[in-house]
C-alpha cells in the first residue's frame, strides 16, 4: 500500500522557517507535496486568483518530498496542486507552521486557515498550525511532539465533513497541555495608520490593536494561548446562523404587502 500523501501551503511562502520545519516533522508520516505561494501573502484568506494567470516552478524534488512555489494565494496552490501536481487524492492537508497566531477572528483572515478551509471544502482532513511568534527564525522545535500527535490521530481517525483543525501555539519553551476550545469574540481597533509622502500625497498602513472582548473566558482560545496551552479550535466552512434560521422560520408564514 502507498503511503498518505499529504499536502502542505502556507502564507509566508515557501521559503518560510514554519513550513520547512513543518514537513520536517511529517515526512516520515507519509509522501510530502508542498504547493506554497513564492512570497508572502498574509490576509488573503479564502481569496483566489480570478484574472491573474498563474505558474508552478518545480524547486525541489527527493524521495517522498516534492516542493513546489506558485504567483498565487494561498488558496490557489492547493488548488493547483490538487489538480496538476499531485497523483492521487491527499489524506491530509496541512497550512504552516504559521509565523503569528490565528486565533479568535484572525482566523477569518489567515491565508493558513485559507489553505485548510480550502481542504476541509473539498473534504479533505486539514489542519493549521501557528505559533505567536512573528519573527523569521522562531523556533518550532517545541511544536513538534504536538504537531506529529495531531496528524496522527487524524490520519487514522479522520476528522467530521465539513470540520477543520485550527492549532494554536502559545510561544513558550513547553506548553501547560492542550485545551479543545472555542474561538473567542474579539475586535480590531485603531486598524489604520495615516501617513503623508513627501512627494505631497498621503498612504496608509494596515496596523491595528486586537482586543479580547471575553478576556476572564476560560473556554476561549485566547484565555488557552494566554495561560500557556495549545488551542484547537474544530472550524467549518458552513457559515450558517442555525439558532438565527429556527427563529426566523416564521418569516415564511408573513404575507409580504403588494
């Protein structure tokens, strides 16, 4: 019998410490097919390339490892790479080792969570990682026990349809444990930075404060990364407000006035 074969992408492209750590920890899991962005594109989320013609440059290929860099998001490597490169379908999909956390509402606009949003959407078992730490060398040797314990068990147990793993790691030297967790409620303040050129004109950065909304909430992953655990949040793409849909059922029942 073959090997899994699992697929791995990221935001910060190819060349990232997070996503060559990460295949280092899986590849003896299985065969490994890296389809990353060539570049950073943090903030792309679920976003695909709808007008720019994209490409695939073969970077590196060795016995159960091929790597693979596109002009494109996050999103568009999973798809290219589900329908160009590999040769059989992946059972799992990986995003990272992500350099930042996405808990709470920044998960809506990870590129990671794109890559496995994209997985989960084509039912594939898929999993992000990140770890709190944005430098370019942060370590992820500590993630390693955690981030071959999770795949396993998904490997063979699989994951719910339509449900995702989004892993968070606090940035320690060890962690407390592991909490399965919700995602909390939060807010982005104070997003924009004005700035004005020399040359005459003004620009803007994208910054921001992110804000704990339920900071004494113990089932949140924020409360998790704060206390020193590793948050799973379970994620799906069915965005659907079920308590919403019971209550409005009576919606149907009104005469709409002519």
């Amino acid at each position: 019998m073959k090997r899994p074969l699992i697929l791995i992408s990221n935001d910060d492209g190819y060349q990232a410490k997070g996503i060559r750590c990460l295949v280092d920890m899986v590849r003896e899991m299985g065969d490994v097919v890296v389809c990353a962005p060539e570049g950073p594109r943090s903030g792309f989320s679920c976003a695909f390339s709808a007008t720019t013609p994209l490409q695939l440059t073969l970077r590196h290929r060795e016995p159960g490892v091929e790597i693979w860099s596109s002009n494109g998001t996050p999103v568009d490597c999973v798809k290219l790479a589900l329908h160009e490169i590999v040769d059989r379908r992946p059972g799992l999909v990986l995003g990272g080792i992500n350099h930042g956390d996405n808990g709470s509402v920044n998960s809506h606009y990870s590129g990671t969570m794109g890559v496995v949003m994209e997985g989960c959407m084509k039912y594939i078992p898929s999993v992000a990682y990140s770890l709190c730490d944005h430098r370019d060398d942060a370590d992820f040797e500590p993630l390693r026990p955690y981030v071959k314990r999770f795949n396993r068990q998904v490997l063979d147990e699989g994951l719910p349809k339509g449900v995702c793993l989004n892993v968070n790691f606090p940035l320690a030297e060890s962690f407390r444990g592991v909490k399965v967790c919700r995602m909390a409620h939060g807010t982005w303040s104070n997003e924009v930075t004005k700035c004005h050129h020399p040359r005459g004109y003004d620009y803007y950065w994208m910054v921001g404060h992110y804000v704990n909304d339920e900071p004494q909430r113990d089932d949140t992953d924020n409360w998790a990364l704060q206390h020193g655990y590793v948050a799973i949040t379970p994620t799906t793409f069915d965005v659907t407000a079920y308590e919403a849909l019971r209550r409005m059922k009576d919606w149907e029942k009104e005469d709409v006035e002519k």
